[in-house]
C-alpha cells in the first residue's frame, strides 16, 4: 500500500508539470477552493514560469498515459475544473509515442505463447495508432483477411494502478473538506474512472463489448461494429475486422467523396440516441478518431474500452427529461428530477421548474451555432448549486457522450437543431415504453413472473411446514405439575419466615455454647 509521504510527492510533481503549463492558475484563484489546496497549489507553482495562457490538454499529456484518460473524463466536468479548463481538455488528444516492435512482439507471442508467426501471415511494424493505453498494428490472417491488432502497452498495468492509487488518495481528502468539494463527490469520480480504464485494460471486455454492441444494433441499419477474432484475442491482444473508410470528421474528404454531410450528422444524433435510450448500452467513445464512413455512408464505429449502460428507469427519466425539454414542459421535467431524487426533496418543485425554463427558453428552436454553450452550462450549474444536486456518476459517461456527439454533428451540419433531431425519436420511444399497449404489456408481463413464481413459493412453504410423517398421531398425555413450577407458583413467604426461625434458633444456641 503506498504511503501519505508517496501520494504527497507523486501530486507535487504533478502539480508542477500543471504549472509549468498554466493550469493551476484557475484553481489558486477559485473562490470555491478550499484553502488548504490553495496552500498546496502555491507550494506546487514556487519557482515555475508560469504562460499567459493556460495549456491544460499540454500538461495532462505531459503527466502521462493515466492523466490523459483523466483529462478526457474532467473534460465533461466544467462544473468541477470550470469552463475554460473543459472546453481546453476537449482538444486533448490520446497519442503517444509508439512503443518500438520488438517489444510488441514480446507481447504478443508471451500471452499467446506461440510465435507472431503462427497467428498471422504478416503484421505492419508501423502502428496505425499509439495511443496511451495500447497501440494498433494492421495485419493479414494466415486466410486472408485484413485485420486491426490492438497490443496494450508493455507495463501499462502497473503504470495505471499506481497514478489511480494516488487520484483515489487525493479525492478522499478532497471530499473529506466538505463543502462544494464534497457536493461534486471527486471519490465517485474517481472511482468511475477507476472502474472505466480497468475495462480497457482487459481487451477480452472490449472485445465482449463490441460482440455486445454488434447484437444490440443488429437491426439499425448503416451502423458497422466489426467482428472480432476470438481466436486472436485474450486480455493483452485484441484482433478485430480491418475498417476502411473516412473519419468522420473530414468533412472535405466527406463532401469530395460524394457524401451528404447533414443526412451523417442526423444518423449520429440518432444512433446514439438508439444505443442510449432504446437500449441503455452505447459506445461512450464517439470522438473523431474512432468513427469512419464507409463508401455507402455506413458510419463504422472502433474502440470499445468505454462503454455505458443505463438502467430501463433511469432511461425513462432520461426521455422524459428531453422530451420535457424539447417541449418546454419544465413542471414535468422539475418533477422527474424530484422523482429520481436528484433533487432534495425540502426544495420547491415549482421553484425549480422555474429556474429550469430561464436556462431551457433562450435555447429551444435554436441551432447550435447560434448557442452560447458555455452560457447555457454556467446557468445549469448555478442551478445545481443552488438546489443542492449531487452529481451523478452512473449518468457522466452520457454527459460525455453527448458532448462529443455534438460537437462532431456540428462539425457535419453547423446548423442542426439537436431538439428538432431528437424530439421525434425520444416522443416514440416514450409512447412505446409509456403508452397504455406498453402499460398493459409490462403489467401482463409482471403478472406472469409473479404466476411463474408461485410453484418455487409453494415448495419453500412445504419446507418451512413439511408434511406429517406415516405414523399416527401421538395420544393426548395428562399434565403433570412439576416440582420447581410449584414452588414457582405456590405461597413463598412461610418458607421465608421457617427459614428465619431456624436461622435464629441456630445463632442462639451457638452463642450459648460459646462457639462464637
């Protein structure tokens, strides 16, 4: 177990790699930040020149490959690291230098234990892709087929287990000083970050996802997840389908190759919404680089290591939410957030039906090139100050999600409207899970589960009270008082008063005899 003294050192020189790149500016001066982390910070920046502008996707690429997993999470975070720090770390991008071949190899042949050989025809010693938990090599199966190996990187492991040690160390004294720092639960963050990046540690989880994900869009026509190779996959290799096509957000090459940019950026919106909503398992990795279109405009996704799921109650808040939201129904979406507890109950419904539409009005019927974002978001967490909503976590990896959707679809289509995108889907989805077929359907459904479990009660029942045995019934037998139930019941004070006499008679006599 690492000790204080370790944390301690780890989070200085951390904390001067931020400096050095400006990014401890934001905290030193956040009215919000505790003083003692204030104190931490100064000591951090002693003796760092310090940018006039802060680089804060340059700095947690300078920490290493744990920092970059956690700058793209706190990306989705302006209400923890502040809108300036949010919008920065969007551009932080998960490349490495790539590890040199031979190790690779090493890799390879040591979790499969055989040789590169005998697993494929040929591999490309150039990686495709470096990124900070492992890197792609293309290559040619021993039957022809093109295939992406992704390798995770000698060591990576360890590497991550210690920095995550120091994130959970750190968060615990965080909250431990209260006030807005333990509304924003940085241990939950953490420990969502924690529980992510062990998933893509295990390529043998991203692969099951993708197999997952490929079931789940089985009928959604030009959406591509590719096949895995389970013959060539374990927990360090993973090898799927080779992906030809364009990244998504190449609009010149795009619109060159004969594709209709608008048509892309509203099947995005709309896939998503189909993973998230109709099935609460979705690809929470949608940035450029890991979505392509294909030559029919298929849009082929890659990189399952992040996936995330939404229970079927929280999905129906979710909809109701949007769909509120899109139709300026603010009483009902107030009262969902009272519903799922989000929102402590000693507060006013109407109250926050009513801060909800001063952030909801300026923005409906509006494309997003003509939204202040940054605005809209400062609003939303002014709101949850002040009605002192928790974050929560099992929704970041949507907030995520949808902001990185977004922002590819307005770089597809400036001027799409992602209400006027949504609001179809989302009003179908909910009369279908909602509407009186859906609530007679989920009613037979409950009432028939409850029929099948009747034949498992019955034999516990029996269990509890078996059934009497061949022989016949015992005769009735006579009661009988019992000595030390009558001496219970009986008069007890003769007995004291005997017992007194006797005891006297004996000290008398005993005195008479000069024995005392």
């Amino acid at each position: 177990m690492t000790g204080p003294f370790t944390h301690t050192l780890r989070l200085l020189r951390w904390g001067r790699t931020l400096a050095r790149h400006g990014a401890l500016r934001g905290i030193e001066r956040d009215p919000n930040t505790p003083p003692q982390v204030r104190r931490m910070v100064r000591i951090a920046r002693l003796g760092t020149f310090q940018p006039a502008q802060p680089n804060y996707a340059g700095a947690f690429q300078a920490i290493g490959p744990a920092a970059i997993k956690l700058g793209q999470t706190l990306a989705t975070r302006p209400d923890v690291v502040g809108e300036d720090a949010a919008h920065n770390l969007l551009q932080l991008q998960d490349s490495l230098p790539p590890v040199p071949f031979a190790a690779i190899r090493r890799e390879i042949e040591a979790s499969f234990g055989k040789p590169i050989e005998s697993l494929f025809e040929s591999i490309e010693e150039m990686p495709v892709g470096a990124a900070s938990i492992a890197q792609v090599h293309r290559a040619v199966t021993a039957d022809g087929r093109t295939v992406a190996v992704k390798v995770l990187r000698p060591g990576i492991r360890e590497k991550f287990g210690a920095d995550i040690q120091t994130y959970e160390w750190a968060a615990a004294h965080l909250e431990a000083l209260g006030g807005e720092a333990a509304r924003l639960r940085p241990r939950m963050v953490i420990a969502n970050f924690k529980r992510w990046t062990l998933r893509e540690l295990d390529l043998r989880r991203e692969a099951a996802s993708a197999s997952e994900l490929t079931e789940v869009m089985k009928g959604s026509e030009g959406y591509r997840v590719p096949g895995v190779d389970w013959d060539r996959t374990n927990g360090r290799v993973m090898t799927i389908d080779w992906i030809d096509g364009i990244k998504i957000n190449e609009t010149d090459a795009l619109r060159s190759a004969g594709h209709d940019l608008n048509a892309l950026a509203e099947k995005l919106v709309l896939t998503f919404l189909r993973q998230a909503i109709s099935h609460g398992f979705f690809h929470a990795d949608m940035h450029q680089g890991n979505l392509f279109v294909q030559a029919d405009g298929t849009i082929a996704a890659i990189d399952f290591g992040i996936m995330g799921r939404i229970d079927r109650r929280a999905r129906l808040w979710l909809a109701e939410i949007l769909y509120g939201l899109t139709t300026g129904n603010y009483a009902r979406v107030a009262e969902i957030h009272f519903e799922a507890q989000y929102v402590p109950s000693y507060h006013s419904v109407d109250e926050f039906a009513t801060a909800l539409r001063a952030v909801g009005e300026p923005t409906r019927g509006r494309p997003v090139s003509e939204l202040s974002v940054g605005q809209m978001l400062d609003s939303l967490f002014a709101i949850t100050r002040e009605f002192d909503m928790q974050t929560q976590p099992h929704l970041l990896l949507l907030q995520k999600t949808m902001v990185m959707v977004e922002g590819l679809a307005t770089q597809l289509n400036p001027q799409i409207n992602m209400w006027n995108v949504a609001a179809p889907f989302v009003r179908s989805w909910i009369r279908d899970e909602l509407g009186p077929e859906a609530a007679i359907a989920d009613r037979l459904r409950k009432d028939a589960e409850t029929l099948l479990r009747l034949p498992d009660l019955v034999r516990r029942i029996e269990d509890k009270f078996p059934a009497k045995g061949g022989a016949p019934d015992a005769p009735p037998l006579p009661a009988v008082e019992l000595i030390w139930d009558r001496r219970q019941t009986g008069r007890r004070w003769p007995g004291y008063l005997l017992a007194a006499v006797l005891g006297g008679g004996a000290l008398w006599a005993a005195q008479a005899l000069g024995w005392l």
